[in-house]
C-alpha cells in the first residue's frame, strides 16, 4: 500500500452478462487478485486516505438503452439422488443449465444478473503500472466467474485529468465509495445522491464489524461512455 499516486481509470471490457453482490470495489477486485498470488488482500497500489483506500466501486457502462435486469436459472448442489448418471458430462460450466419447464426445475436457483454491459470502470489513485500487472492475472469480473459470468475480454488503463478525489468522490454530492459517514462529511455536507447503511468500508467486504457508511447508489453508476467520460473527468 502507498501514500501517493496518481489518478486513474480503468476499463474492462466483458463479453457475458454480469453478477454483482453488491458494489463491487476497486480495491476488493485487487484484493482478491493479491491473494490468489499468495499475497494478503491489503497488499495493493492504490493510495489512502484517513484509512480509505483510493479505489472506486464499479462503473457499468452501457449503451443509450441501459441495462436489463435478468435472472438465470442454474442447477446447485444436485446429487444422483435427484438426477441421471451422467446427464451432465460434457458439458461446460457454463452449460449447466436447465429450462423452466424441466422436471428438474424444482431444483434450479434463479442467479439475478445485469445484461448488455459493455465494460466495467474503475477509477483511483495509485500506481497505475502496479494496477494493470495485478489485473493481468483477471479472467473474470463479479460474481460467479467460474461459471460464464463477467467474462473478461481486454483491461485497458485511461487517463484522466489528475486530481486528489480520484477514488474517493465523483464530485460533492456523490462518494466514489463506501466510507464511515464522518469522513465524507469532512469533505462535503451534501448527501442527496447517497445511501447510509450498516457497511464494511474497508476489505475483505465479506467479514468483520459494520459501521454506519455512506455511499453510491449502483443505478446511478449504470452509464454510457461519455457520460462516464464526463464523470471521471478524461482528459
């Protein structure tokens, strides 16, 4: 981890539908990446301040539509009790799906994603150089990677007009981020494009103690790419 760094973002282009669970962070992504490499989580470029990494949630970029909601119904935990030997042999994970009126269907989890998302961004404040040699290792982005979703096809980096909030606030009504409600307010009074809730504000975002956060609201974040342009100030 760093104390300085320069702003940037972040494209990942993805060719299937997505999962999410939630924001999906920057620095959760790298996190995660560190680890499979044998490292810890909190070993990334990216900056901090007052113990907030620099690193934004995830910036879904579509077309003049937007996205569409949708659910995938998929097969979990079946056994040969409910099931024919061999029915699934063959086949790729991201074929292990069964219709609506299969007789099996009674035994499907519906799996919600998001569809005609182009690419996904980030935008924050580190080494850049750093970021793209730990992305190296992503072939999947979201949630259930390892069957079809988020499926990476290229990671790009972008410049963009430098700038201390990189990775924290996209401006002085909207957090970059989840953060405890008394650090944003030290930067701005203005929460009218922001959710509080019970948040972990820092990873891994699956354990430990939940404080009271404020943060982006996804919908808000589903954008096309000049409008992203705009938001992150390319240059």
């Amino acid at each position: 981890m760093q104390d300085e760094g320069s702003a940037f973002a972040i494209r990942i282009t993805i060719s299937t539908p997505l999962s999410l669970r939630g924001l999906l962070h920057l620095d959760g992504f790298l996190g995660s990446l560190a680890v499979m490499r044998g490292s810890s989580h909190d070993n990334i470029p990216l900056s901090r301040r007052r113990g907030i990494t620099l690193g934004s949630v995830a910036i879904l970029e579509t077309g003049p539509f937007g996205a569409i909601d949708a659910s995938q119904p998929r097969t979990k935990h079946l056994n040969d009790h409910y099931v024919p030997g061999d029915i699934f042999d063959g086949l790729k994970p991201s074929r292990l799906k069964i219709g609506s009126t299969s007789p099996y269907r009674n035994k499907l989890t519906p799996y919600p994603c998001i569809e005609s998302v182009h690419a996904v961004w980030f935008t924050g404040t580190g080494d850049v150089e750093g970021v793209m040699e730990l992305l190296h290792e992503a072939r999947n982005i979201g949630a259930m990677g390892r069957t079809g979703y988020g499926r990476i096809n290229s990671i790009s980096s972008v410049p963009v007009k430098p700038h201390a909030e990189a990775g924290f606030a996209f401006n002085q009504s909207t957090p970059a981020r989840v953060m405890p409600v008394e650090v944003w307010r030290d930067y701005s009074q203005d929460i009218s494009s922001c959710v509080v809730s019970l948040e972990r504000p820092i990873p891994p975002y699956w354990t430990g103690s939940r404080v009271l956060c404020i943060g982006p609201l996804q919908t808000d974040l589903i954008l096309t790419r000049s409008e992203i342009s705009e938001l992150l100030q390319i240059g």
